[in-house]
C-alpha cells in the first residue's frame, strides 16, 4: 500500500515534468544585449574579423558564455567587422571620458 510520501513524490513528480514541458513549449526568443563589461572583452581581437573569428577568440580567450552567444546571433556570417563600434556603435571611445592623460 503506498505511504502518503510516494503519493506526494508521484504529484511532485507530474509537477515538474509539466513545468518542464510547458518550458520547452514556451521557449521566448532570446536577444543580443552589450554591456561595457562584455564589449570590452573583444578590445584585443585580432580587427578586422569576420564572426568567426571573433566567436574563436572569445573562447580562446575565456570570454563569458553571453559574449560568445552575441557574437553566435550575428545574422551576417560573411561581413568582416572592423572594430567593436561595428557590432556596437555606442561603444565608448576613450574621447568618451573626460580624463586627461597629461595630467597623470
């Protein structure tokens, strides 16, 4: 006779099975985001690239997963990429900031 503890393992069980399905069956789209941290990663790439090459030097170089997967949903395989102001052009550029190199 089943104890009260494989009753509620077997509804445990069904719940996250449901939940899990209903996951699959609901995947949302995901989309590039770029934060200074992640863009500033690829300062070193070896420009100009195409997407394959960065996507190489990212993992070389022990780049986070979410830069790696930007640069996997760059639509245009073929394109060579001269800097990181081409997949982001509001990359900040060292005239962004008002620091003066002269007085240090």
């Amino acid at each position: 006779m089943p104890t009260f503890f494989d009753k509620v393992s077997k509804k445990v069980e069904k719940l996250v099975f449901s939940f899990e399905m209903s996951n699959f069956c609901n995947k949302t789209e995901v989309f590039m985001y770029w934060t200074l941290e992640l863009a500033s990663k690829l300062e070193d790439a070896p420009w100009p690239a195409t997407k394959e090459e960065l996507i190489d030097f990212a993992i070389r170089s022990g780049a986070p997963m979410e830069l790696i997967d930007n640069l996997r949903e760059i639509e245009d395989d073929e394109e060579v990429f001269e800097s990181i102001e081409d997949l982001w052009p509001d990359y900040p550029t060292k005239d962004d900031f008002f620091f003066n190199e002269d007085e240090y």
